[in-house]
C-alpha cells in the first residue's frame, strides 16, 4: 500500500483526487497494491469540488501530511515560490517522496530541491510541470536517452496558442482576443505569465535541463511575449505561407544551446504550425530516432491530474520493487558543460515590416542598410499606394545574425523616409532549420 498526502485542493488537486478515487481497484488491478489518499490539505476544506471525500481526511494544516511518519508520498499542488518550497523542503527531510506540478518553483529554485532530494535519496516527480496531459518528460528520460537531443520546439502555453489562433482564424486584434480567452476562463484576470512568455520560460527551463543535461537555467532564457502583435503582421505571414506561434525554442550547437521564447513564423504545412486552440505540442528532434511531435492538452485538471498521478504511480513502483531513483530526476546524474548562447549570436530568418514612405528610392535605401550590415533579402511585399505617406513594406530576409539585424534595425529606424519602429519577428523552417 502507498500512502499518499496532498497539499492543495484547487482544480489540479481536484483532478488528481478524482483519478485515485474513481479509477482506484483499475489502478490497484494494474500495479498489484493499493494507492490510498491518507490526508488532503487545503485552507478552504468546506467547498463542494464535486467529489465524494471522507471529512477524516480534510485538514486545514499542511503539517499535518508532513509530520505524518505513515504517508509516503507529498503532493504539492498549491502552487508559488513559498510555502510551496518550504512544505516540498520539509517533507523530503523527513523521508517522504514528492510529486508537483509547481513550473516556477522547479524554473527558479529547482536545484536547491533535487539536491536536497539526492542528498536524501528521495524521488522528485514533476512530469505535470510541463504541458499537462502530455507525457514529454517521461519521454525525453526514459523514451530517448540513446539520443542525442539536437533541438526541441514547443508550443507549451494553451493561453497564447488561444490567443494567436483567433488572432490567425478571426482576424481579431490581440486585446479582443485576450478578452475572449479571458472570458472562457482560458486567461487569468492577469495575463502577464502566459502573454509575456515567462510561463513557456518557466517550461523550457525544464525540458532543456532534461534533453540537454544542462543546469535549470531560467535567467538566460531570451523571452518575448505576444502582446506586441498585430492582426496586420499575421495577415502578412499567411501571404508568406507562414503562421506566428509563440514558440519555446532549444537548440544544441556543439558545445552550445539556444534558449529562447518569441513569436515565431512557422511554415503553413508543418505540423506543429497547425496546432491551434489550448493545446500543446512539443517537436523533438534526437540524431537516432530522428523528429517526433508529442500533441495533446496542456492544462485542465484532469489532464494535468493525469500526469501527477503517472508520477504517483512511478514512484509507488519504485518504492515497492526497492528501485528509489532509479532514474534520477532530471534523467542524468552528470550535467553538461554546455554555454548559453547570447541572443545576439543566434542565426535567424527574419520579417521585417517597414513603415515607409511611398517615395521612390525609398527600398534603395533599407536595402542599403541591410545590405551594409550582411541581411540579405529574399522576397518583398509592397501593399498599397499612398503617394507621400506612410504604407507597409514588407521583406523576408535569408539567415542573418542577430545582432546585425538589431544594429541594421536602428540605423533604419532613424531615415527620414520610415515613419514608425519597425516590427521584426523571427522565422524557422527552411534553410536548415526543422521543425515539422
């Protein structure tokens, strides 16, 4: 019998709750022990989640769970920095397993919990940390270890993808879509994690630890969010063949990895640009097994339920069969010297939207700079005519190098024949670039 302690009563723990209680003789019949919920924790213990659950086993106080010699297993689903790194703290000193879900925690204070669990020999469990339902963990430690992975793609925020397949289907600006996401409770009545990137960061932070052997390296994670995209911009990428997408990106380079989180115009016929809606999708690419794609639901409680209770089950396994840590945590018990490489290194393709003026020579002169600073073009959109104002001039470059592309940028920004701050937004595919 594995006895289990949940800290949080929210939807995922409700979720999680759910699962061991209604499938709980499937789970007992397929594993050949028991799972049983020995204590809930939550400070609201009085709101109906819908599920039947014993008052014995409801407490307001996570001390209880902890201080409990006889539960094997802490499940920390409340969320945040602290208590929540506190409670997983506490509980590894005292000999207890833990399972999470808490992305930000792992993201920023990741490294003081695995060693702590290492110096403890306990398990840490967090396959819900990243893209829900969908088993992308577990598969990078236990699916692909001969590989060496060479880059991961993914769209693993449900709240932006929503925000930007409106955007593409609808012709929607991104404040209208963001009140409609809002209004199906797909986004939070704050935003800002989930449209500025740092909830896709906190994710990449830890897929690359995992696919790379590399140490949880949030702080040199480049971020943008989608907030600053237009319906105009989108439009433009569909006459190209492209779709924007926030992407989380990860790519080895010898001895070094890109991390990076942008909008990102992806090839129309590539799989993973025609995933819309809140799911999720991670593309990985490993030099045996070659490009896989994993699809599914990125958030709900039971998707994301789903995946603590696979870490629930792992665990169990390994402390009935006497296999605790197994696999380490974060699948390698030796990390990779690898180096961050600074965005202004990074080799791209490019979009450029101008605002210029409809003056002849104008295109001379942006192509001059560009020219000047290595940025090669590849095609060129005019839309319109408005002799002495301002209109669109639209242009996709070959790959260049991002700090020539920022240092060409202000220079053209400065012309007098350009009215406004240009808009650049990264391209993948082509040209050596896969992910589809």
């Amino acid at each position: 019998m594995i006895k289990v302690g949940i800290i949080g009563f929210g939807t995922v723990g409700a979720g999680v709750v759910r699962i061991l209680i209604e499938k709980a003789s499937e789970l007992e019949a397929k594993l050949g022990f028991p799972i049983v919920i020995k204590r809930i924790a939550d400070l609201d213990i009085k709101r109906d989640r819908g599920i039947a659950v014993s008052a014995d086993i409801l407490t307001t106080r996570a001390e209880d769970i902890l201080d409990d010699p006889s539960i094997d297993i802490v499940v920390e689903l409340i969320g945040g920095m602290n208590p929540a790194k506190d409670f997983i703290l506490r509980a590894i000193e005292k000999g207890k397993h833990v399972v999470t879900a808490n992305k930000a925690l792992l993201a920023l204070e990741g490294e003081d919990i695995f060693y702590a669990a290492e110096k403890k020999g306990a398990e840490v469990g967090f396959e819900a940390s990243v893209a829900g339902g969908i088993p992308i963990i577990k598969a990078i430690k236990e699916g692909l270890p001969a590989n060496r992975i060479n880059s991961i793609y993914g769209i693993i925020n449900g709240t932006s993808n929503y925000i930007l397949t409106r955007m593409t289907n609808e012709g929607m600006e991104f404040p209208d879509a963001l009140m409609e996401a809002q209004r199906l409770g797909y986004a939070e009545a704050d935003p800002t994690l989930d449209i500025e990137g740092i909830d896709s960061a906190h994710k990449l932070t830890i897929l690359s630890a995992i696919a790379f052997g590399i140490p949880l390296s949030y702080n040199e994670i480049y971020r943008e969010g989608i907030k600053g995209l237009s319906s105009l911009d989108i439009g433009f990428a569909l006459e190209f063949g492209y779709k924007i997408k926030l992407l989380a990106i990860a790519k080895r380079s010898n001895s070094e990895v890109e991390l990076r989180i942008h909008p990102t115009m992806l090839p129309l016929n590539y799989l993973i640009a025609q995933v819309d809606g809140v799911y999720n999708a991670i593309y990985i690419d490993g030099d045996s097994v070659g490009s896989t794609l994993f699809y599914g639901r990125g958030a709900g409680d039971m998707p994301t339920g789903s995946a603590v209770v696979s870490d629930i089950i792992d665990i169990g396994r390994n402390i009935t069969s006497g296999s605790i840590r197994r696999i380490p945590p974060m699948g390698t018990s030796k990390r990779m010297p690898l180096k961050i490489r600074a965005m202004d290194d990074v080799y791209s393709r490019y979009y450029f939207r101008f605002s210029a003026l409809d003056k002849p020579g104008v295109l001379s002169k942006i192509s001059g700079v560009l020219g000047a600073n290595n940025i090669s073009i590849a095609s060129v959109i005019q839309k319109g005519r408005k002799q002495g104002e301002a209109v669109p001039l639209v242009m996709m470059t070959h790959d260049a190098l991002e700090r020539d592309v920022r240092h060409a940028l202000k220079e053209i920004d400065k012309l007098p024949v350009v009215a406004d701050k240009t808009v650049y937004i990264r391209v993948e595919g082509g040209e050596g670039n896969a992910t589809g």
